[in-house]
C-alpha cells in the first residue's frame, strides 16, 4: 500500500495545474519520505525523475502531461491511490557511458533510453566499432550511431529505423543514423553484457558530441558503452498497460 506520495512536475502549464489539483486533493511529502514517486509531465520528464529519484530506490509513477508519454499513465485525478496500488511494477537497467573527450577529460554517465553520437560539424563523423574489445567495423562514415535499451528501443533509435526490442530479450540495439558507408549496414542485435566502444576517427576534423539520455558531452575521442545491472530502476504501469504492451502496441502502430 502506498500512503506517502510525492509529486514532481514539469515546469508546462499542464503539469503544474495538475500538480496544484492532485496536491490539494492527495497532499503532499517530500521525495525522501515518500513511498512512491508521482512523476507528472512527458517522457524527458520521467527520465529525469528516474535518474533523480535512483538513489532512493522509489518506485516512480508517471501522468502523461506532455506530448508522446510513452512511459507514463493516462492522466487522471480520480482514484489515484486505487491505481498505485494495483499499479504493475516493471524494473529496467541503464546503460553506463564512458566518455573520453578531446582534452583528456571523462566523464560518466548512465542512460535510461540510449546512448547516441552524433556529428557536431558539416563533415559526417568517421567511427570505429568494437565489441569487447573486438573491432567489428573498421569505419562508420555516419550522421550518428546510438546503443538503446530495450526500454529506449521505441525513442531515438526507432525513429533511425532501429528494431523495437522486447523488455526481456537480453539484447541491445546498435542503430546508425544516416550511415554513409557502409551503406546498407543497418546496425546490430547485441547481447547486453557486451562492452561496446566507439573511436572517433579524425576527431579534430570531424567534431563529434556523445548524448546519455540527452547529457550532451562535446568533443569525444571514445565511448564505452555496458549495460550496468547493478542499479534498477522501478516504473509502475496500470494494469494492462505496462512495457511489454506498449511495445508490442507500437510495432502494429
């Protein structure tokens, strides 16, 4: 039974009416007393919530208040404290990036969808692909190249033309974007516990920017790309409704 609930919301108009509406009638605690996450607003939202709120291992519900609301819930006021409690639990894993940049600087970061490259200049990037430790693709000429869970399957890496991967498959999805050569190479089926690694070749010249869900770091030289088991990320659904559905939905969209 969830009795603590605490509400976060998106700064657009909608979310923050409905964060007046449902606190008024629900109430309020703050997130680090709460028994779950009420998290009102779209996708990008949710995902910050989720990367916000991981440390406390709260479940996170989510009310669609934005546009596509591919992880959130129908929006309603009622019966709110019903939904949470019949509400079905779905755990998903991040993936951890590691990115090296042209100055010598690291930086890490977990993603929640995908990790994705991308060209930050008017010359195609030029990346090279390797599977623990195994170089599979000597040159990528590209726009982009992304790693997507299974969660993230249905966001950026759908709209380059990637496969829709199911919640439990096992697998990632490696997607080009725009690829030049080779032309037809239309990416990879991965196993998670795979490490992946890109290089950027001829990085000065042809500038390269990596995004962990949206966490842009500019001017890389390499990423390192795993999936990371150890941090779980809880998303309550209504019955009926959860991932599983909602991908197999999409692919007959």
């Amino acid at each position: 039974m969830f009795k603590k609930i605490a509400f976060v919301a998106s700064a657009t108009p909608a979310a923050q009416e409905a964060l007046v509406e449902l606190v008024g009638l629900h109430g309020q605690v703050a997130v680090d007393s709460a028994d779950v996450v009420v998290a009102l607003g779209g996708d990008g939202f949710m995902l910050q919530t989720l990367h916000e709120t991981q440390p406390l291992g709260l479940p996170v519900y989510g009310m669609n208040c934005g546009t596509v609301g591919f992880l959130m819930n129908a929006y309603s006021a009622d019966l709110l404290p019903k939904r949470l409690n019949v509400a079905e639990e779905a755990v998903i894993h991040p993936l951890a990036m590691t990115a090296v940049s042209v100055d010598g600087s690291v930086t890490q970061a977990l993603a929640i969808n995908e990790v994705s490259l991308l060209r930050a200049g008017p010359q195609a990037a030029k990346v090279r692909i390797s599977v623990d430790g195994v170089v599979r693709l000597e040159e990528l000429v590209c726009d982009g190249v992304l790693v997507a869970t299974p969660a993230g399957s249905t966001a950026y890496n759908y709209s380059a033309h990637g496969p829709v991967l199911p919640i439990g498959s096992g697998v990632l999805a490696l997607t080009p974007m725009a690829a030049f050569r080779p032309r037809r190479w239309r990416g990879a089926l991965l196993p998670k516990s795979v490490v992946v690694r890109f290089d950027i070749l001829e990085p000065e010249k042809r500038p390269v920017r990596a995004d962990a869900d949206s966490r842009p770091v500019t001017d890389v030289v390499s990423v390192e790309i795993r999936s990371e088991p150890t941090i779980r990320h809880r998303i309550l659904f209504d019955p009926g409704h959860g991932l599983e559905e909602r991908l197999i939905v999409e692919q007959f969209a």
